[in-house]
C-alpha cells in the first residue's frame, strides 16, 4: 500500500477547480464574494463530492483501467478496491456533514449530486448520451450549488445552464474523438450507436443552444463586464461550422479542446459580469 496513492485517485488538481467553481456560483449569485467561512465550506463540499466521483469511478472502471491505465493508483496496488471504496464513502459522508451544516437545500443538492456520481460510475457511464448527460448535469451542478449554499441563484442559474448545453455538446464530441479506441474496447457511445456525423450534429445542436441561452443574462440585467461572453459565443459558432465541415475524429478532438477553452473564458465572463452588474 503506498500513502501517496490516497491522494492520488482523487485527482486533488481537478477537485480543487471544482471547489473554486463552487466558490464562483456563490460570487455569481451574490455578486459579492461570501464570508471566509461560507466559501471554505462551499469548497470542502465540491472537493469533497468530485474526489468520491473520482474514487467510485475508479473502482468500477478498475478492470478496464489494468489495460488502459495500469499506473493508476487500483490496477498498479497503491491500495486496495475494498480500501478505496471505505476511503470514498468516509470522504462522501464528510463531505454531506459539511453540506447538511450549510443548509438542508445545500444537503439535499449535495447528496443527489453525489448519487448521481454513483449511478454514473456503477451503470450510467457506458449508456449512449445519458452517460453524457449525467457529466454535463453535474458540471452544471457544481456552480449552482454554491449559489443554493448562500440561499440566492441569481445569475448562477445561467451559468449552470450554459454549463450543462455546453459540456453535453464537449462530451458528445469527446466520444467522436475517441470513437476507434472505443469501438476497440466494445463500448457503445453515441458516435458508435448513432454514427459520427449524426452524433456531430447533436453535439452542434446542443453548441447552438449554448450561444441561444448566453443572452438570457443579458435580459436578467448582468453588467457591462459579460461582454468577453461575445468572444466565448464567436468560439462556439466557428467550432460548430468546423465539425459540421468535417465530422471526424480529428476535428471533433480539436473543437472540444476549443469549447473547454470557451467555458473557461464564460465562467471569467460570468464573474466580471455579476461583480458589475450595478454599474
């Protein structure tokens, strides 16, 4: 058993920007960063919650993960899968502790966010669009939660829904880029089931409904600072024109590269635009 193997298949880098974001719909839905305290919490709830989702994950995927990832914490021994699944649940129930002393909504959103990393891991994860789905609404889920964990949603209900439009669209093309290596592991994703240039289209209906739902800030009243939200949407559009041009593997790993950049610059947007929205 090695010790650094526990913090290892959390994958702490990835959990930390996911307890920012967290912090980030708190900020959207205030306007106003909240108190040391209240964003610690927020924090530790969304770290806490992505490193079970990293753990489960694991241990279901740890067969395939032998092949496909041996040096991996489960397939390479740093610790068991009965060890891993303990060490996930105690994280999880810490993590729901903190959540219930925020307030019973932020308990309750907690705790189905966390089922919902369960059920994706254990059966949702290999079904055609709803294993996508699943992703997206939890991508969703995390700046919402920061807002219901301060009792105001605000403009971080937008955020959370262009979150979601945007990441169902990067994950269908995620699956279009790794079309072959899962066609060779016998997977069943939505470019399999459906074929790429129909699974392309999806993922550029859903890239399209992502720019249609960035106005709705605009009419909500968010300030002069959303306006970098007008490059996030120029991103989007030309990414969808390449994919629709060209339905390939290649330029369906270039443009989720290119939306990932884009939500990167909506969340900066997003901020900007609820810290200036009385200007």
């Amino acid at each position: 058993m090695e010790l650094k193997g526990f913090l290892e298949i959390l994958r702490p880098a990835n959990c930390v920007v996911a307890g920012l974001v967290g912090i980030l719909g708190a900020t959207v839905a205030l306007g106003n960063l909240p108190s040391y305290e209240k964003s610690l919490m927020i924090f530790l709830v969304v770290f806490l919650g992505c490193s079970w989702g990293n753990i489960i994950n694991d241990y279901f995927d740890y067969e395939i993960d032998k092949i496909n990832r041996p040096n991996r914490p489960l397939p390479r021994g740093a610790l068991s899968r009965k060890v891993a699944l303990v060490y996930g649940l105690c994280l999880s129930a810490l993590g729901l502790l903190i959540a219930y002393m925020l307030n019973l909504w932020a308990f309750l959103f907690a705790f189905g966010a966390y089922l919902l990393m369960y059920l994706y891991a254990w059966r949702l994860k290999p079904t055609p669009l709803v294993g996508n789905l699943a992703v997206a609404t939890l991508t969703g889920a995390t700046p919402l939660y920061g807002a219901i964990a301060v009792g105001k949603i605000g403009l971080a209900g937008y955020l959370a829904l262009c979150a979601f439009l945007v990441n169902v669209a990067r994950e269908i093309f995620k699956d279009v880029e790794d079309v072959e290596g899962d066609k060779a592991h016998g997977a069943k994703t939505l470019p399999i089931v459906w074929g790429v240039e129909k699974a392309s289209k999806l993922g550029v209906l859903f890239s399209i409904a992502t720019v249609i739902a960035s106005f709705l800030p605009v009419k909500a009243g968010i300030g002069l600072g959303y306006l970098p939200i007008i490059v996030v949407d120029g991103i989007i559009l030309f990414s969808s024109y390449e994919i629709l041009k060209d339905p390939s593997p290649i330029t369906a790993g270039k443009v989720q590269r290119k939306l990932k950049l884009a939500i990167y610059l909506a969340v900066f947007s997003f901020l900007l635009g609820s810290l200036t929205k009385e200007v």
